[in-house]
C-alpha cells in the first residue's frame, strides 16, 4: 500500500454478485453500462450476451436472473469492454469454464 503500481487498462474483476438493475433486461443493463463508458454497437452487446449463453432477446427482469445468469451477464460486459481475463470453475461455483482472451 502506498508505492506506485501500474493500472491495468485491459484487465477488470467481476465479483461473485455483479450489481445491476434489476428491474431492467440484461441487454438493457449492458446498454446502460456501454453508454457510460463508450461508445458499443447494438449488435457487439447482443453478441457479448449470445457469447455466454444467453438470450439478448429475453425480457425477463434481470432482478429475476440466477446468481449463475448474472455472473454471465457480467462476464458479457467484460467481453463487450474487450477486457482480458481468466475465470477459473471455482469462481464460476462449479458451472462451465470461461476463459477470456
């Protein structure tokens, strides 16, 4: 703690319960992230959505998502961000391997 260290710009942590509006689609909440940060195309956050199994086109409030459902929503927004990552199984509690690169 205290001594300088370089930011990593490409590199982001997703937390066992990523926070998002949870009266609002998962494609709703990405669009909502994306237009704080930047700039992304429709088509790349439909794509970020299809790339972990879910639906861009589902309605369903995102408040009613699985802890599992939003840990891909999550992993989505990273994807969509282009960040570079690695989950292991474990963070994943069990369910399918993902490995960003």
């Amino acid at each position: 703690m205290g001594k300088d260290f370089k930011y990593l710009q490409d590199c982001g942590f997703l937390i066992e319960r990523p926070g998002f509006l949870d009266n609002e689609s998962g494609y709703r909440n990405l669009k909502y992230l994306a237009a704080v940060n930047h700039k992304i195309s429709q088509e790349k956050i439909r794509e970020s959505i299809r790339q972990v199994g879910l639906d861009p086109t589902e309605k369903k409030p995102v408040g009613k998502y699985s802890l599992g459902m939003r840990q891909r929503l999550g992993t989505a927004f990273a994807i969509e961000k282009g960040w570079q990552a690695n989950f292991s199984c474990k963070s994943l509690q069990g369910r399918r391997c993902l490995s960003l690169r």
